[in-house]
C-alpha cells in the first residue's frame, strides 16, 4: 500500500510538471507573438496556422497513443 501511495504521489507531481511547462509555453508563446512587431492580420494568421498544426499534430499522436493502448490490451487479455 506504502508504495503504490507514493507512485501515486509521484505521478501526480509528473503530470503538474507537465502541465505546468505546456502552460508556460503557451504563455511565452502567446506573449512573443503579440509584442511581435508585425500588423495584427499577419499576426492572427501565424496564429491560426501554428494552431491548425498544432492541433493536426495532437490528433495524430492521440490516434497513434489509443492504437498502442488497444494493442496493448488486446496483448493483456489474451495473455489472461
């Protein structure tokens, strides 16, 4: 019990850390585009472009991640 307390304490602080740092890069990023010194449309469309690659990216390695889990666990159960 000990030590699935403290494998819970440590996967909580890993998963703040990571939050953490996602949102300090947002922030730096968010701030350095708009102190850039470039006309507002130019700006909402570096914007919108890094956003659609972002989000095109994110939904790869999603799809990528749930096939590795379903294989995963298609392994398990037939090892059961």
């Amino acid at each position: 019990m000990r030590n699935y307390m403290l494998w819970q304490k440590k996967t909580n602080y890993t998963g703040k850390v990571i939050i953490g740092t996602i949102a300090g890069i947002a922030a730096g990023l968010t701030a350095g585009l708009l102190t850039a010194p470039r006309p507002g449309r130019e700006t909402r469309q570096i914007i919108s472009g890094r956003t659609s690659e972002t989000l095109s990216e994110m939904k790869k390695n999603l799809a990528q991640t749930r096939e590795k889990v379903l294989h995963k666990a298609e392994e398990a159960t037939s090892d059961i």
